[in-house]
C-alpha cells in the first residue's frame, strides 16, 4: 500500500512538472546555498507522520529554521513565517482543491504554499509582490519545500494552519 502512494505521488509531481502553469525552467534550480521551491510541486503532500506526532517550530528565526528542514531533508514540522509572493501558479484541482504561489522569505528561500480553497477561503486577488504570513506544515521536497495545512482542520484532529493577507486571516 505503502509503494502504491509513494508511486501515485510521484506520478502527481511528474505530472505538476509539466503543468503548462509551472515556471520556465530557470526557475526550477536549486543551490545549496539558495534553496529554491519555485518548481511546481504536488499540493497534496503526503502525510507522513500522524498530526499528534508532527514537531512544532517555536524558533523565533524562522528563516532559518526553514533554511535548516530544507538542508536537513525533514518533513511534517508546524511552521510559521512570513514573506513576499513571487509568482501565482494555477490551482491544483486533482482531489482537494488548492490555490498554489511560490512566498520568497527575506533569507531568498523560496517555498510554495498549496492552500486548501475546499476548507478555507481562496485569497481573491492576490498577486506578486503582496506581503503573506502563514501557519503551515512544512514538507521537503528537492525544489525547497511546500507549506501546506493553512487552514482549520474540519475534524479537530489538527494543529490549525493559516494565512494573513492584507490584514485578514485566512483559514
């Protein structure tokens, strides 16, 4: 069962890569010193620990602590953090629906953020250049990472995720 998901999520990726809304690819490099998420990656990422036993990031450099899960490949840690869109990419509308936008973070790291519009409100008008905080899970992927999470969870189950935008929080 394990294999058949590994299997299916990667097919999910393969299948963003070549999503006509994905970035050129001079956008999809990735450098140790300058980790980059601006490829396209699934929006359902999986879950790889139950919700009780993900780690919550308290660091108050939260740069840093991303910079830190993206070098050291971990995944499924509650975060939060702020930072700049760079581009809008088009929704992810296979199962859950999710707004997609690569957020640069002022240490140059780029992550993208899949936020669920099926839970929580779509952030209507948001465009490059516009400030976001978030409250997410972090999970690594080669390209730098996907927030994920940033919203309520409708079972009550989970440690509820957000977005600010224009002085409203989203969830």
């Amino acid at each position: 069962m394990v294999g058949v998901l590994v299997l299916l999520v990667l097919a999910v990726i393969a299948r963003t890569f070549t999503d006509a809304s994905a970035p050129p690819a001079g956008d999809r490099s990735v450098s140790a010193s300058a980790p980059e998420a601006t490829a396209t990656a699934s929006a359902n990422p999986p879950a790889h620990t139950a919700p009780s036993q993900r780690q919550t990031t308290t660091a108050p450099d939260t740069d840093a602590q991303l910079r830190q899960l993206f070098e050291t490949q971990q995944s499924d840690v509650q975060v939060s953090g702020a930072g700049t869109v760079s581009r809008v990419l088009g929704d992810d509308n296979e199962g859950d629906r999710h707004q997609r936008f690569i957020l640069r973070l002022a240490s140059g790291q780029t992550l993208l953020v899949a936020h669920n519009i099926d839970i929580a409100p779509r952030l209507d008008g948001l465009a490059a250049g516009d400030k976001v905080a978030f409250s997410g899970v972090y999970v690594y992927t080669d390209q730098g990472g996907t927030i994920h999470w940033t919203h309520h969870d409708p079972s009550g189950t989970h440690v509820a995720g957000w977005l600010e935008w224009n002085g409203k929080k989203y969830s």
